[in-house]
C-alpha cells in the first residue's frame, strides 16, 4: 500500500534542502569565494611560513579552497582535491620543508580522522583589491597599557 503522506513528506524535506542552498550564509560565502578568486593571481611554486610561527589566519571557501594569511597584509589562495573536513576544521596546519609551502608536494592538515589535503596550486592575493566586506572585518583596538596598575606600591603603604 502506497502512503501519500511520504511522498509528501518526501516534497517538503526536498523544498528545505533547495532552501537551504539559497541561505543568505551560503550566498554570502559564494560571494566570499567570488572575491578571492577575483583578486587571486598567477600560480606560484610556493609560500613561505613565517619561520617559528604558525599561520596568521586561514578561511575555508570550500571543500577545494582554502585562504591562508601568512601575515595580516599576506595571503594565498589554495586549491586542493575534494577534501573533507576542510570547511569544518577548527584548526589546520601543513607539512612544509624549512618553511616552504609547495604546490604538488605539501599538503594542508584538518583534524584527526581525516586524510590530508593535496595543495594543486597556490595563488597569492593582492588584498589591497580585494573589497568584499571590508566593513565586516573585525578590527582590534589598541589602548596603551595603563603602566601604574603595575608600579609596586610604595614600602609601608599597606
């Protein structure tokens, strides 16, 4: 006996998905992606880590791309092979040989239990064009430190 109400059930699970994809989240990470690529340039062989210290920032764009910030003005754009926990990874690091990221050789590392990614190419990132949600950005505000919370008191002035 056929049940209508799956099929039914079956329309409204399938109207969700298609909603989803369509989410102003989604929209804006497509726009995100659209951008990077924009200001991306030609491929090169490699990126240097700055030495000692692990990258300033990173963004995934998707499960083949990923943005690296080796400093705050200093970027690339890493395209891999279908890569599963990129887009969810709450860390990422990368094999590198005395600093150097290479295309074809390195890869990028998420999180336990999931493979390595290849890196295809790099493309680094003119970010003084790049203009999507520059008004987003999170800015840090420096105080100077206020010194007299930190001057010892005075011998007897307990």
């Amino acid at each position: 006996m056929r049940r209508p109400y799956l099929a039914s059930l079956a329309a409204a699970a399938a109207g969700l998905l298609a909603a989803c994809a369509g989410t102003p989240a989604a929209q804006d990470l497509q726009q995100r992606q659209a951008a990077y690529v924009a200001v991306a340039g030609a491929p090169v062989r490699s990126f240097r880590l700055v030495s000692g210290a692990s990258v300033y920032s990173w963004e995934p764009l998707s499960d083949t791309q990923l943005v690296v910030y080796t400093r705050p003005a200093r970027a690339f754009l890493l395209d891999t092979w279908p890569c599963s926990g990129l887009t969810v990874a709450n860390s990422v690091g990368f094999t590198s040989f005395a600093g150097e990221v290479s295309a074809g050789f390195d890869k990028i590392l998420t999180m336990r239990g999931y493979l390595p990614c290849a890196i295809k190419q790099i493309r680094p990132l003119d970010l003084a064009r790049f203009e999507f949600g520059k008004e987003a950005q999170r800015h840090v505000d420096v105080m100077a430190r206020d010194d007299t919370a930190l001057t010892p008191a005075p011998a007897g002035s307990h």
